[in-house]
C-alpha cells in the first residue's frame, strides 16, 4: 500500500512518514519546493519526495498517481490569521480540497484521510468534554474553512464513493514542532523558558486547552488507515484540559525554576475552554493516548535542548 501525506514535510507529516514506514507502507510526500525535509531529522531514502503545490491539478495529479491512501495534512492558514482574509482561506484550502478530492477520484485513490481541527470547529463549548455530535460555530475563518472542507469529504462519498475519514485533532505537541512558529504553545513556551526568555501569554492565563503528544496522534493516523467500520469522524486529543497557567507550572517544576511571563489581551477567536471527548474512537479503534502530558513535555524539552547544542557547536 503506497501512502502520499500531503504536508508531509512538516511537524505531524514528518512523524507521520516515519510512522508508516515502520508499519511496512510504501510512502510518498508532497509540499512545498526548498522545504527543510523533516525537522530536525534525516529525511529516510526511502521516502518519495515530490515538490509542488496542493492547489495546483498538476503537482497533485503527479504525486497522487499510483497511491493507494492518502493523507490530507496541508493547509495555508492558521487560526489567529485567517480572519485577515477569509478570502484567500477559501481560495485556496477549501478549492484546493475540492480539487484534491477530484484527482483522487480520477486516480482511483481508496480512503482520503483528513487532518481537521477539533480545537476550532467547535467554537465555545456549550458543553465539555465536547463530543463529535456537539454543534459546529467557528470563530475564526480557519474552523470555517475545515469544516467546510469536513462537508465535501462527506458530499463526494455520495457522489463518487470515496472513501474517507476525518480526525478532529486537539493540540499536538512534541519533537520537531517548530518554537518559532505561529502555532503550539506548548512549544513556544518550552522553548522560551529554556532560553530564560519571558513567555507571553495573551489573556489571563485560564484559557483551557486539551494538548495530546504527537507520537499518539500519528497512532490514531495510522490505525484510521484500516479502519473499515461505520464511522468517518472521530476526535482525537488527551481528553484532559489545561490551562496557559498550568502548562507554564508543568513547565517550571519540570525545570525546577520559575518563569517570567507577560500577559497581553485575550484574543476574540480563542474560546474559553476546549477539551476533546474521545470515547468514540476509543470504542471504534480501541486507540488512546499512552503518553502523559509530563512525559511529552520531557522528550520535547529533550529534543530542543539537544538541537540548542547542535545549533551552538554548528556556530563555533
């Protein structure tokens, strides 16, 4: 079985990569041209690499060609821009999905997999842990834009027969998920306290987050890709919330210091509390989390303070 992860070269798709090889697929990749190949780590020979673009027919008919399943991981947008310019949200994620899921039906692709977000499609929670069932009011355009990708998905299995399923991932945190970024906080604030530098926090500190450790999302990928039951949509986080505040004291008492923090004005498309009810998948899949949160923040911490020493002695 040949895989194509498009966003493979990125955080979840390098980890994802890695992960099917290791359960014999054959695995080929697509994103953008002078791309890092998987942070922080040798890209395998044996994975097929193909530069391109998601929203352009030809690169995708090129790479989708002989595949057998595919994982939908790219996107153009985040969360805190996105309601910049929803316009090009749709132009490209949602018409460049449309267009994915035509080539896939031309090249006979058997099961698209989708990577959605369980963090924003929701909007504010009326009740938590928030089920799959629970109404859909996205605050931000990027939650719009995957569900809206999420109601293709369904609409082409009726008209084409498609096969696929959605997983709305909570917040993965782990190695090789870049501190710079715009997203994970978890990252973002990890890196900074190792640095001794100060962590902004926008809002007060409360907002609740449910944050799952990367190497479990890429188990609930991996045994989707199989799944032959009746369901297509299905939650994945940790099923525990934590606040900005705790993720910090997690942070301090694994480093046994304190950390400086300032605190910026909350933000409208951040929702008060989001954590991810994951009983479905659990009964479907029988797949959990077997990674505590503490644990994820030490290997993280491991991989950044190892790259810190690479990156020093590179400058030398």
């Amino acid at each position: 079985m040949r895989c194509l992860i498009i966003g493979g070269g990125g955080f979840l798709g390098s980890h994802l990569a890695i992960g099917l090889l290791a359960q014999g697929y054959a695995v080929r990749v697509l994103d953008r041209p002078n791309l890092q190949r998987f942070e922080g780590v040798q890209c395998p020979d044996s994975v097929e690499w193909y530069e391109g673009d998601f929203v352009n027919h030809d690169d995708l008919s090129a790479a989708i060609s002989g595949c057998d399943i595919l994982f939908h991981l790219a996107w153009t947008t985040l969360p805190k821009s996105s309601n910049g310019n929803p316009i090009y949200d749709v132009e490209t994620n949602v018409l460049g999905t449309l267009r994915l899921l035509e080539v896939a039906s031309q090249k006979k692709v058997k099961k698209v997999i989708f990577a959605s977000s369980g963090g924003t499609v929701y909007g504010i929670p009326e009740r938590i842990p928030i089920s799959e069932s629970h109404p859909t009011q996205p605050l931000c355009a990027y939650g719009i834009s995957k569900l809206m990708a999420e109601k293709y998905l369904c609409l082409h299995h009726a008209m084409t027969g498609l096969d696929y399923c959605i997983l709305r991932l909570a917040n993965p945190f782990g190695e090789r998920q870049k501190p710079t970024g715009s997203q994970g906080v978890v990252s973002v604030f990890l890196d900074k306290a190792l640095r001794n530098e100060k962590i902004e926090i926008w809002g007060d500190g409360s907002v609740v987050r449910d944050y799952i450790y990367v190497g479990d999302v890429i188990d609930a990928f991996i045994k989707i890709a199989t799944y032959t039951g009746e369901h297509r949509l299905f939650n994945v986080g940790s099923g525990e919330g934590k606040s900005l505040r705790d993720v910090v004291i997690a942070i301090e008492t694994m480093l046994g210091r304190r950390i400086a923090c300032a605190f910026s004005p909350g933000r409208s498309f951040d929702v008060p509390s989001n954590v991810l009810d994951i009983s479905k998948i659990r009964a479907a899949l029988g797949w959990e989390p077997r990674t505590s949160f503490n644990s994820g923040l030490f290997r993280m911490a491991s991989w950044l303070s190892l790259k810190c020493e690479r990156g020093n002695k590179a400058n030398a």
